[in-house]
C-alpha cells in the first residue's frame, strides 16, 4: 500500500510546524486525528517518521527524507487541482478553432469578442483556413473544433449539426437584381456569375442539376472575399451565405435571399470523436450556436 493523501500531509504539517497542537490546527483536525495519520504511516512504513518527547516534536531520518518529497509531490497535485478547477470555471484556458476565410472574417471575430468579454481569462485562437482544409486541422491536433460546410471526414471527426443557411445574390446597389424583391436562380443566368473554385460550385451545381436548373460560372475564385472585390467592380454577381453581411455591406453591395429553387447549406461542428471538449471549447460553442441564430436571413 503507498501512504494516503491526509498521511503525507500530516507528516508535512509537522514537519513544518514542530508540533502536533500546532500541525492540527493548521490543517483543521484534532490533534488525535493528526496523532493517528502519523501512526497510520509509521504502520505502513515500519519505521518511525517521528520522534516523541515530552517537550517536543521531532523528525526521525526517515521522516527528514520523506517531508520533503511529500510536500513536493502534495504541491504539484494541489497545482493541477487548482488548475483543473480554474479551467471549469473557465478563468484559464485555450479554444483553438479552425473556420472558412469568410467566416473568420464575419461571423468569428464578433463570437470571439463576445466570448471574451465573458471570459477575459481564456485565450480564443483562430485559424482560417480554406473551407476543404477545416476537418483536417480539427484530425491533426491542430484545432479543438472546426466550423466548416458538410465535407466527407475520417471516421475519427465527429460532425454535429450547427446551423442550414440559404443562399442570397450580391450584386452592386444599382444592379437591377437589386431592385427586385425576390430574386431567383432562373434570373442568375442573366448576368456573369462570379464563382468560388472547388466543392462550393461543385455541389451548388449538382444542386442545379438535381432542381432542374442550370447556370455557367462566369468566373471562379478562390476566396469570397475577391469574389466580393469583383462584384463591388461591377464584373458580375455571386452568391454567398448570410454571415458574410459584414463584409458585403463593407464592399457597399446588396444581398437578396435566393429562391426557386430555396437551396441552403448545412453547416457543421467538426470535433476530435476520441476527445471531449474541454470546458472552455464546450462555452464558445454554445454562445457560436447563440450568434448563428441570431443571424439576419434577407427576406
């Protein structure tokens, strides 16, 4: 058996204060129950830890050697306790969060300004990256969630839902798309269509294809952002989801909610399956969820 927890901190106690009276009341017990942890231990050991008189208290060899040890090891446990605790109550910590360019520039930096008012304690970093890229920083280690579209991940990568957004149109303020109401994807082909490269257009058509409904990209992009740049030039339209409003209204350009076919986008969680999130990445994910939908949608 290895001595207890209360056994090491009564031979500490002692240690530090010379006496049984003294060592009880520092450590809030009577000084029989001192007196019977110290027993306890020499039990254990076969040896005395501690020498007896009538006028005062002393350490044998052994508990000369042992004292120090058990304060050591007493301090780093109550270290890591102190600091489990701290990160519960969410005054210490690290969220690493991976996210879309568009998104990192949107919706993320507000969520983490909220958050950090909150918890001014615990450090939020943010990785943006390209949307294909997010799941595989969550697989490396990298990040302890990811928020990104639906992509196909490892068995590993735990997807959980997060919000399903409709597509709007972006288009200048004096586009005439911007003067109708309702704008459908039908009226899309009218005009040069500026596009994102990769699974973005890729599912977008396939979404086509399925409703019956065809368009041509005019241009494909790699970012939202020069996609936006190239709108607000006038060199055509695209199409992006709600949470890029800071960025369109910062281009002074105009959204219209895209119908006929109404097409969204499920958004996703994307988590380590083998590793729970810690208290700090489970608040910030809560109070993500309370901003997406909190969103303004374009009627």
């Amino acid at each position: 058996m290895n001595p207890t927890i209360r056994q090491m901190r009564a031979l500490v106690a002692v240690a530090r204060t010379g006496s049984f009276t003294l060592a009880a009341e520092l450590l809030h017990v009577t000084q029989s129950a001192l007196s019977g942890q110290i027993k306890e231990l020499e039990l254990l050991l076969g040896v005395k830890v501690v020498e007896r008189s009538t006028r005062r208290v002393q350490l044998s060899d052994v508990g000369r050697e042992l004292a120090p040890l058990f304060d050591k090891m007493l301090q780093d446990l109550d270290g890591a306790m102190s600091d489990i605790a701290s990160r519960k109550a969410l005054r210490k910590g690290v969220v690493r969060v991976a996210a879309p360019q568009m998104m990192s520039c949107t919706l993320l930096p507000q969520v983490i300004a909220a958050y950090r008012e909150q918890y001014p304690e615990v450090q939020v970093k943010l990785v943006d990256c390209p949307v294909d890229n997010v799941a595989g920083r969550v697989f490396s280690g990298e990040v302890d969630v990811g928020i990104g579209p639906e992509r196909d991940c490892p068995a590993e990568i735990d997807a959980q839902p997060l919000c399903e957004l409709p597509f709007v149109i972006v288009c200048p303020p004096q586009h005439p798309l911007a003067r109708r109401r309702a704008v459908g994807w039908s009226d899309v082909g009218a005009h040069p269509f500026i596009a994102l490269q990769g699974q973005f257009t890729e599912r977008l058509l396939r979404d086509m294809h399925l409703r019956d409904q065809s368009f041509s990209p005019y241009h494909e992009v790699t970012f939202m952002t020069t996609a936006l740049a190239m709108v607000a030039a006038g060199l055509g339209i695209t199409a992006c989801l709600p949470y890029a409003a800071p960025m369109v209204e910062l281009y002074g350009l105009k959204m219209r909610r895209l119908t006929a076919p109404d097409l969204t986008r499920k958004f996703f969680l994307y988590t380590k399956a083998t590793r729970s999130p810690s208290p700090a990445t489970s608040r910030f994910i809560e109070l993500l969820g309370e901003s997406v939908r909190a969103l303004q949608v374009p009627a």
